[in-house]
C-alpha cells in the first residue's frame, strides 16, 4: 500500500467529526492530521499542516463568510493560496445550485458530495482520491435528481439516451472502463459516447477544467436567467 493522504476534516458537530475521523483513519488509506470545527480554524490547519486533502462541511460558524456557504468559501481561498490540496465539500442540499457555486471557478481538485455519503466510505474515499489527484466529483443523487426532472437546457443540443446513461456514470467520477463495464458496453463506445457529449456540450480539450465534471455542470446548469 502506498502513502495515507493526508486529510484535515472540518465539521462544527463534534461528534461527526470525531466520528468521520474515525472512518477515514481505520480505511488504512488516510490519516486524519487535523480536525476542526469552523472555517478560520480550517484555514489555519491547512497553512500549518499542509495536508493532501480538506473535507469540510458546507456550513460552518465563522467570522467574515457567506452564512450558508462557509465550506464553499473556505474551498475557494484554500485552492486559491494550495494549488495542491484537494477538497470535497459535504452538503446536505441536493439542489445543483450549490454544486455550481463550488465549481463557478472551475472543477480541478473539488468534489460536492450529499453528507449521507460519510457513511459510505467507498463513495467518500473514492472521492478523496480523485480530489488528491485534480480529479473532480459531483454526487450523483444531485445530477439523477436534475435528469429526472429535466431535458436538454437552452441551445444545447439533446443527448441521446445512452449519453444520458454514460453522463450519469461519469457523475460517479468513473473511468471509461468503469462505465463500459457498468452499462455493459465496449470501451470503444463508451469512448464514443463521452465524444459525442463533449462535441455537443461544447467542451474543448483542457488541462485546466475537468471535462467530466463540466458536461454534468454544462448540461444540467441553470438557464442564464435564473436567478439565486
């Protein structure tokens, strides 16, 4: 096995702190070098502890944030002076809005995660590990929620029912291969597939946006004139 990633958990409930905390450090993949319970003490840790990964609730006391968003906030000024350090948010909102305001910058090195996933660990360290290495993750009870409810947004041109299916896998943060063997496809369709979504999305050729995470953001965003 190689190095634990180094994580610093940010929760004001002690006891879900304490008891995620606990999670992580017996997974024998992460060791917790910090835990904190407001946004401030957050910032610090990081600065002093310089971990690999933050996860932070997305509300939390503190001083001079945006009540509500704390966690998101705090994502932002870490990634902005920590390059290096991943994030993943955990909300209790389903509602994509939330999501958009974690990735309004951009999606390398963040995920947004609902906080039932603290209890499934897999989910949670997979995450964790896409976040470590500038990968990017956005639950996938948020996005099943938004196909249900809706079609093609805008000007965008609609996705057939299988790019749906493969959109939806890429929510999960999964590979290619992951997908084809999920969807029971060859590798070279699925790959097909995840073109097709980039093409019609828009989506160019990045090293600074993770595509996967942006043609879920592309096609479910609000419409421009929605408003917060």
């Amino acid at each position: 096995m190689g190095e634990r990633i180094r994580t610093v958990v940010a929760d004001d409930h002690y006891l879900v702190r304490e008891g995620t905390r606990q999670l992580l450090e017996l997974s024998g993949e992460v060791t917790v070098v910090g835990a904190v319970g407001d946004a401030d003490e957050l910032l610090d840790a990081v600065r002093r502890l310089g971990p690999d990964v933050v996860i932070t609730d997305i509300r939390m006391p503190g001083g001079d944030w945006r009540q509500g968003f704390e966690g998101i906030d705090a994502a932002h000024r870490i990634r902005s002076a920590h390059p290096r350090v991943g994030v993943v948010v955990l909300s209790q909102f389903s509602d994509a809005l939330f999501a958009f305001e974690l990735f309004k910058h951009g999606t390398e090195g963040f995920a947004y995660l609902l906080k039932d996933r603290v209890g499934d660990l897999d989910e949670l360290l997979g995450a964790i590990r896409a976040v470590a290495s500038g990968g990017s993750v956005i639950d996938p009870k948020v996005v099943e929620g938004l196909l249900a409810r809706r079609d093609v947004r805008g000007q965008q041109e609609a996705l057939t029912p299988r790019e749906r299916d493969v959109l939806r896998e890429m929510a999960h943060g999964r590979t290619n291969s992951a997908i084809a063997r999920a969807l029971h496809l060859s590798i070279s369709s699925v790959e097909k597939n995840v073109n097709a979504i980039f093409t019609k999305l828009g989506l160019e050729n990045s090293g600074d946006v993770h595509r996967r995470v942006a043609a879920v953001l592309a096609y479910l965003g609000p419409e421009p004139t929605q408003e917060r």
